[in-house]
DNA sequence: ATAAACCCTGTAGTCGACTACAGGGTCAAG
DNA sequence: CTTGACCCTGTAGTCGACTACAGGGTTTAT
C-alpha cells in the first residue's frame, strides 16, 4: 500500500498524469522521494492531499488560492484567520457573480417573453430589437 | 460623419482597434469598403452593430452565439423561433451556472461560520477540516 | 520634406487549468 | 532479451476574448 507511483496515484484519484506534474509545477504537491532512475514516489498523503484539491476546487477555489490554502494546512499552529478571510473574500466573489448572473437572467426572461418566437419574424422581435437600441443610461447629466 | 477609418469607429465605441480587426476574423463585422491603400472604411451602421455586439456579451451571449444573433438580425423576414430558442439556452444555462454558484456559497458560507478565525488555530479550522474530510457521498450502493 | 500619427498583415502572448506530444529512459513479463 | 507498459523532461496546444508586437506602408500637419 506504499511507494505509489504517479501512474498509480493518478488512476486511485482519477487525474492524469500529466494533471498530477502540473500540480507539482504549481506548487501543491511533491512527490515523497525518487526512485534511483528518477520515477516519483508519493506517499498516502498525497491521495488525501490531491482530494483537498479537488475539494477545494469544488467549492470554487482556484489552484493558486488552494496552494495557499493546503499552506496554511501545513502550518497548524497559525492562526485559522487567513483561512477565514480567504473564504470571505471567495463568497463574496461568488456572490457578486451571482449577481452579475441574476441581472443577465432577468434581462433575458424579460426579452424571452415578449419574443413570438414561430409566431413572428426577426423584425418583430424584441431580443433583436433590445440589442439594437441603445441602452437607457440616463444618469449624470453629463458635463465635462 | 461618414467614411470612418478604424481608428476613428474604435474610439466612437470604446473599443480597441485590434478587437475591431478581432471581431471581423471572427465573422462580426465588416467594413463597407477599403481604400485603394487597403485602409477599412466603416458606414455608421458599423456603430449600431457594435453596440449590438457589447448589448449582447452583457447578457451573457459569446461572440459565436453573438454572431448567430447578428446573422439572424440580418435577415429580418425570418422566423423569431432561433432567436427565442437561442435566448432560453442561455437563461437555462445562466440558471445552471446559479445554481452551481448558490451551492458553493451555501457550503462555503456554512463552513465560514464555524471558524474561529483569530479564535483558533488552522488545525481547529472546520473549513480545512472539510477539505481533508470525505466528502459524504452515501448516495447509490455502488454496487458493481 | 519630414515627422507624427495612422493604417496594414501576420504572428504570438495573456489568463487558468489542463492536455498532448516528442524524444527519450526504465521496468516487469514472457 | 525483447516487447510493451510505464516513467522522465520539456515544450506546445486548447478554449475565449482579447492584446501586443514586428515590420512594414500611408496620410496629415507643419
């Protein structure tokens, strides 16, 4: 159950192989030692390590903030603060894209229902028309 | 107020000159003429079509679905069903990636409440505690 | 007449997260 | 002792929507 090699590991968390160096350019993982002619060998922990990832990924974290993430992992005795203030700011983040999103659907929901569809031709149809007028941007009288 | 060289119609819209030369590789857009030096020369529709371009990336639409909607524009006799079909795909995919984006928030928001923060240590942290945890997938009795 | 500002084509770089080679060396089974 | 499956490094390609050159030619203002 030791000494995994990278085609071994890859296929018990279902990645590639080339995913698993990549991850090792980027910094998140390290193979435990070489062999002599210079084949990887992980460790368990990498198989728990390589789901942290993919946990993390999950819950909308880039590579670059899990890196720093399974960091401040390995440093237990810090304070849980970086990791709190990481997860705000990523629900923050997906929430304002929740809100870019909500906007865009509302638009379109709007535009949807008045389209005819089979019923009417391009001409009629006020998705076009929407997109071909400008938009009412009518804020600020606009000096300077 | 006619005879708009690229320079010119790009600074009128706010976009940079090689998105505009961008935008015709990709089938958007295309000057009425050229000189007899090779320089484009845009109509004032250019505009109008532009505009029509960024109206519809706002609402979520890439430039190959923008570039269907502007084909479907341009034949005005047609039916409005493509349009309409198009306009829903994109609300339900629009919807998809909400939904997706509301599940990582209520997970993230859940954990961010039990962290310590300064309170506590990263190996008291519940957040990285998920992360090492099994996810709890007990659905389907994986049979086979 | 000359410099600045513009235009052209064609190619390459950016971001993020991979994925796919090419051109090798290594290891286990028959 | 050879075949095939595996491993190595290093580089390049993918997607989408740009952005940035390089290495030219053209137009405009002085």
């Amino acid at each position: 159950m030791e000494n995994l090699t990278i085609g071994k590991l890859a296929r018990q968390v279902d990645l590639g192989v080339e995913t698993l160096r990549y991850y090792e350019r980027r910094g998140l993982i390290e193979p435990q030692s070489r062999t002599d002619s210079g084949y990887r060998l992980y460790s368990e922990d990498a198989r728990e390590r390589l789901q942290f990832i993919r946990r993390a990924q999950v819950l909308g974290f880039s590579l670059d903030e899990v890196a720093e993430l399974l960091s401040l992992s390995d440093r237990p005795e810090q304070s849980a603060a970086e990791v709190k203030r990481l997860t705000r700011a990523k629900i923050a983040d997906i929430e304002t894209r929740i809100l870019d999103l909500e906007r865009m659907k509302s638009a379109l929901s709007a535009l949807e229902e008045q389209c005819p569809g089979h019923a009417g031709t391009t001409a009629e149809c006020p998705i076009l028309s929407a997109l071909n007028q400008q938009a009412p941007e009518p804020v600020n009288g606009d000096i300077a």
